[in-house]
C-alpha cells in the first residue's frame, strides 16, 4: 500500500481482529501431517469457491501445514471482486474500494506485494445531479427548492440531497453496542420493517418516499431496521470517504495475488453439485460427475447457490431455512463510454441520481485524461433488466438516461454490462435480511455441520462486504485447525 502505516504482519492481523494464533491453538505443530489415511485423500480440506473468503481459508489453512485444494465454477478467481480488465478504464463490477478499518484486507494487500492504490473519493465524481420530480436539480439548491417536499427538520442534505437521508435517519449514538451486536437478543425488537421503525421515530413520509430508492431492496419496508443499523455500525470501519483506496491496477489484483501465494491446486471451471459426509472423510462431487475426498470441507458459495446443490446428510432444520429463504439484492452494472463531457452542456455536476429506474450513476474519471461513467442498479430499479440482452439492457437504460438528463444524448454509449443475478454462481449481490430474519436465524448460516463448514459474506459476524468474506473465511479456517 502506499501508505506504509497501513501494512500489517501476519501475527498483528490475527490479533487484531480477535483471532488466537492457529499455530498456539495447535500447541506449535502443525495440524495436518502425512498418515496413510491422508494418503487416500484428494486434499486435507477442499474449498468450494475461490472467492475472497475461500481463498483466505486457504491460505490459513496452508500455513499451518493442510493440503488444500480449491474448487471454483467460474473461469477466474474472486468471486463478486471483478475487474473488467477488457473494457477501457478496467471498470469494478463488485467491490471496489477498501476502507481504513480492513484489517484483513490490508494485511493481505502488504502479504502480496502492496500494489499501488489511488484514493476512490479522487476518481468518483461527487455529488450527485438530483432527479426529482421530474426535474433535474442542482444539489447546492436543494435545501431551498420548492421541489423539496420534506419537512423542514429533515432537510439537512450536506450538498447531498436526499441521498442524506440514509444517514440523517439513522440515530447518533447507534443503539448496536459493538459489531456483534445486531445478533444480541436484546435487540430483536429492532428486527421490525425499516420503514415501520423510522416512521415510529417521527421521519416523514416523504422521506420514506425517497429512501425507498436508497436501500439495497425494492423498499425500507422489505428489509429489517436491525439489519441497516447493522450497516451504518460497520460503516465508520470504512473510514472516511477520503481514506478510501482503490487498486490502481484493479481490484481483482487482490484476489488474483492470494491466488498466487498459494501451493495447492485452484481448480476452475468445476461446479459442484453435492457434498456427502460418509464416516471417516467427506465427498464432493462436481457436476461433471468426479468424486473428490477430504477430512473437511468449507463451502464460500452464496446462498442462493448452495440451494441447488444437495448436502447429505440434510442440514439442520432451521439452518436449511435460512438457506432457502435469506435473500440477495439483485446487481446490475452498466457501464457508459462518455464521448463529450455533457455536465459542460446542462451545467450540474456530472453523476446523477434519481428515485426513479435510472437509479445511480457515478462519473468515475480515469488517470490517464479519459472517464467513464458507472451505472449501478439495485432493487426495484434492476427489475425486468434480467430479461433482456446485454444489447437491449444497455439500449433500454441509455434510453432511461437521456430521459433524466438530455444533455447526454449523442454523448455517451453503453459499453459492458454486468449482471450478479444473471451469473450462475452468484444468483444475486449481496445478502440482506427481512423483517424478523435476524431474530429467528442468528447467525446460523455460518455453523458448521458435521465435517462440513460455511463461510462467505452472508455468514459474516462482525465486518460485511469483502472484508466480512475474509473474516468469514479466517474464521472457518480456524474451525477447521481446532477440529
């Protein structure tokens, strides 16, 4: 990293997220030696995903001595860390930036090399062009506008404009005592429809209105008030938006780099369509019909693909549930090539955002003189996108776009589209929980069974996003070292 403060040692980055050394919890020996019945074994461990929270697993475990081997659907490792490194400006269909507080991150970031980074809030163009009613905005006036139909006490934007209202609605302090404790009993009561709870809080509704179009779902009544307080903790971890860093090279560098540093086999293109624990070991068998053996196995996949495979024998009933029913928000990126600067043209900055199906779209400018503009969709606003062709969703949301804002027209183009809900191995972006999901399943989703182990972002406790992945992934490794 370019900041050498931020570099971590292997044995700091343990202790610094609570973990005890896996070499003291094995009394200073290593956890996997060479018996006959290894021997008969294809690894000690196979990894179902090479996502960020397989590879960190596999890494962990390496280090302590296992025989690892790593099973990945798609052709590349990462996961939902893409780069499009075939389209100009190497644009992030999945994560993209790393925080101050990513501790597991940042230590792998040193781990590989440290690659050369570039502050993220220096190439996003902020802030936003609003569309609102109709009419194109300039956030400076929005405050004053006699489009803005909030209540007087709510229109604090900070330049913003409604987009403020994710972080003006949420309580100071946060009532989450610490990262853990959206899972604390204490707090069920806060496990109610968001919008439900911040209207019990006297927010408008208006406001309501437009944070329909913030959350990650079609609406604040669809997801729980417990699970974005849950966010908004993590949030601060990040940093400020001015410590925030992106790989100049791009973000699948990183997952590319823990790829590297390991000895055993990442085996690509092999998706897996059953794991069965027999006796003495466990099975996993690819759809290609090839039967692989280990003492353990850590499946990363997200939950809407662990429920096309088959796990005997059957998980427990209540973690089967909530495999079968937390969802994933749907993700679709667009991504414009910009010909001529059209905020020359109209005069307002140049990202926009909208409460209508345009939804977000960020002016990313790139470090050689040229830009190029990243449309992202979430929620309602990726509705009916799964349907068409690349070429017709790019033709139907440029056709949304000169709608919002004219000046655009003959001045961009669509240029790559990037759907999670159409990728086989994802089926979705990222988990979110309904109302009462959190009471009811905790943190089931990430328990093992039997010789079987869960990791991914969805079983995350503390951290979400990629460094909740890695945090996942050190933590099934450590389940695996103690077993």
């Amino acid at each position: 990293m370019d900041n050498p403060k931020l570099k971590l040692t292997r044995r700091q980055w343990l202790n610094s997220v609570g973990a005890t050394s896996a070499l003291a919890l094995l009394g200073g020996a290593h956890a996997f030696a060479a018996t006959g019945k290894a021997k008969k074994l294809d690894a000690d461990v196979i990894i179902i995903g090479a996502g960020l929270a397989g590879l960190q697993a596999a890494i962990i475990l390496e280090d302590e001595g296992a025989r690892v081997l790593v099973l990945e659907a798609d052709n590349r490792v990462g996961g939902r860390v893409h780069t499009l490194d075939h389209i100009e400006g190497r644009p992030e269909a999945g994560g993209s930036e790393v925080g101050s507080g990513y501790a597991r991150a940042l230590s792998m970031l040193s781990r590989i090399g440290s690659p050369a980074t570039y502050k993220w809030a220096e190439a996003i163009q902020l802030p936003f062009a609003l569309h609102i009613h109709g009419k194109l905005i300039d956030p400076a006036t929005w405050e004053k506008s006699e489009l803005n139909d909030l209540p007087l006490a709510e229109r604090a934007s900070f330049g913003m404009g409604p987009f403020a209202l994710a972080q003006t609605t949420m309580p100071r302090p946060s009532p989450l005592e610490d990262l853990s404790s959206w899972l604390d009993p204490r707090h069920a009561d806060l496990d109610v429809p968001f919008d439900a709870w911040l209207k019990n809080r006297g927010v408008s509704d208006a406001a309501l209105r437009y944070l329909d179009a913030i959350v990650p779902v079609d609406s604040a009544r669809e997801i729980s008030a417990l699970w974005q307080l849950r966010a908004a903790k993590v949030s601060p971890l990040m940093g400020s938006i001015d410590s925030l860093r992106s790989l100049s090279a791009g973000m699948s560098r990183l997952p590319e780099g823990m790829r590297a540093l390991l000895k055993g086999e990442v085996r690509l293109e092999t998706p897996v369509s059953a794991i069965r624990e027999k006796t003495d070991h466990i099975e996993v068998v690819t759809r290609r019909g090839a039967t692989l053996r280990a003492s353990r196995v850590i499946c990363t996949v997200p939950a809407p693909v662990l429920r096309t495979m088959t796990i005997e024998p059957g998980l427990p009933p209540l973690q089967h549930e909530a495999v079968q029913n937390i969802a994933y928000t749907r993700g679709l990126s667009i991504f414009f090539r910009v010909d001529k600067p059209y905020w020359e043209e109209d005069g307002m900055p140049a990202s926009t955002w909208t409460v209508g199906p345009l939804g977000r779209v960020f002016r990313h400018s790139m470090t050689d003189g040229g830009y190029y503009l990243w449309n992202f969709r979430s929620g309602i606003s990726a509705r009916g996108y799964e349907r068409l062709t690349d070429a017709e969703a790019g033709a139907r949301a440029l056709s949304e776009f000169i709608a919002v804002r004219p000046s655009v027209e003959g001045r961009v183009a669509p240029m790559a589209i990037s759907s999670w809900d159409r990728n086989p191995w994802t089926l979705g972006h990222l988990p979110v929980r309904a109302p009462g999901q959190i009471k009811r399943f905790g943190d089931v989703l990430g328990k093992p069974h039997g010789r079987l182990h869960f990791a991914g972002d969805h079983t995350a406790v503390l951290m979400t996003g990629m460094e909740g992945a890695m945090e996942s992934g050190e933590r099934a490794a450590l389940e695996v070292l103690q077993a």
